[in-house]
C-alpha cells in the first residue's frame, strides 16, 4: 500500500500534495485555521479554536513525546519512493504520524463547538495523512496509529473538564 500511494503521479498529486506537506510542517496549517476561527467565527469560533490548539497540543505531547521514544520504527525505503520527496525525511520513528495525530485532533477537537468549521478542516486533515504516505515519511499504520491518537486526544480534551467539574 505505501509503494502504491508513493506512486500516485497524477498532476493534482504532483501539485497538492508537496504543498500540503508543507502547510502541515510545524502546525502551520492548524495555527493558521485555528486564528481565522477565533477571527471570524464569533465565541464559538474561539472556543472552537482554542479545543483544536489544546487536543493538537496534547496529540502531538502524545505521538511524538511518548509513542515515538517507545516504538523505534525505521521510515519506508527510500527506493520505495518513485519521487524526489523522499530526501526530505525526518530522522525520528516512523511510529506514529505526528502531522496525522495532529491534524485529527484538530479537527476532531473542533467538530463539536463548530461542526461546519469541523467539516471544512476534514479534508485538510485527509489530505495530510495522504501526504505522509506519498513523500515516504510515514507506512499508512503509522498515519491509522496517528489517527487514533488525535481521535484520543480531541476526546480527552473534551472530556476532561467535565470529569474534573463533576470530582469537585
């Protein structure tokens, strides 16, 4: 699966891709929706933003400071990868995808406060697991494991507060 999605060379592939792949380096597309939310959407729009930064926060705490450091994973091989992309790789665990937890956990996280916004950052988010597949930084178990760690994180941080109000 992860040669067939390396290969995928269609013109929107080509195009879409590598600059998706680099909109979701550092969060930055997050960051970037995440300010126009709190712009533009009003209350909800800020209460939507700020569960999207907290759930990413706590998906990337989770994927990269602790799953990471215990599963030592090499990337998929280098000429497994039909494109120039494969240069660019980081050094860290394959397992799991960070980008992908953090991009699910956005998206996730904002869904119940705003669930338009939610659906706009789905394809996004879709996009960047796809991306961390075809650039062969990441075997597609690695964005499924990052994908269960933003579900988890965007759960927990909408759960949490609630379970500390009710303790008290």
């Amino acid at each position: 699966m992860t040669r067939r999605i390396a290969a995928w060379d269609s013109p929107v592939a080509r195009r879409l891709l590598p600059a998706v792949e680099e909109t979701a380096e550092h969060t930055k597309l997050w960051w970037v929706a995440a300010a126009g939310m709190a712009v533009r959407g009003g209350r909800r729009g800020r209460r939507a933003a700020a569960s999207g930064v907290l759930a990413m926060a706590v998906a990337e705490l989770l994927s990269n400071g602790v799953v990471k450091q215990l599963i030592e994973r090499r990337r998929p091989p280098a000429e497994w990868i039909p494109h120039g992309d494969v240069t660019d790789r980081p050094g860290s665990s394959s397992f799991p995808s960070g980008h992908t937890a953090a991009a699910v956990a956005f998206t996730v996280a904002v869904v119940p406060t705003w669930p338009w916004a939610g659906a706009v950052c789905a394809a996004p988010a879709v996009l960047v697991a796809v991306a961390r597949v075809h650039s062969g930084a990441h075997y597609p178990s690695d964005v499924a494991a990052g994908a269960v760690i933003g579900a988890a994180a965007a759960a927990l941080v909408r759960t949490a507060p609630r379970s500390l109000s009710r303790r008290r």
